[in-house]
C-alpha cells in the first residue's frame, strides 16, 4: 500500500482533469487518466456523497458545495451521488 504523505497537486504531474454531473444514479470517474496515482476533487454548488463502492442519497461520505476531496489510488472503485434534489458538478484533476 502506498505511503502517501503529500498533497495530490504536490505528487507528480499533471495526467489530465475532467468534470462530471453528479445526479440520482451512482457515476463513477469517467476518465482516470493513464499512470494517474492521485486526483483532486472540487464539488460544486450541490452537496453529493461518495463512497468506495455504490453510495445512496443518504449512504456515503457527506461532501458540502465546495469541498475538496484527494483521492489516492483505488480511483475506479470511487462513486458519486447527489445528497439531495439537485444535480452538483465535480471537477477531477489527475496527477502521477
């Protein structure tokens, strides 16, 4: 298992970014981008759930509007729903 102690826009370089709609249905990342080992999440004005797994609107990690979230590794078993009634964006960016 990794040893990771730094921030993910601190490891490595850039890999690429993408954004994806969160709404009702789980998404998952959508474009993990190659030799990508970190990704930094901003979520938008909406607050979604995440987990490692399927999350539901009240099942997962809570994120508020705004948050930022770092993920590291295990990147395509990582799933988003939105929390309530509207749709959120996120905004991914990958380093390696």
């Amino acid at each position: 298992m990794s040893q990771q102690k730094a921030a993910a826009s601190a490891y490595g370089v850039l890999k690429g970014d993408e954004s994806l709609t969160v709404s009702s249905s789980a998404v998952a990342l959508a474009s993990v981008a190659t030799g990508a080992l970190t990704g930094l999440i901003t979520n938008g004005a909406e607050p979604i759930r995440v987990r490692w797994g399927t999350p539901t609107a009240s099942v997962g990690h809570y994120l508020n509007p705004y948050s930022v979230l770092e993920v590291f590794n295990s990147m395509a078993d990582i799933k988003f729903i939105r929390a309530g009634s509207s749709d959120s964006t996120i905004f991914v960016t990958y380093f390696g």
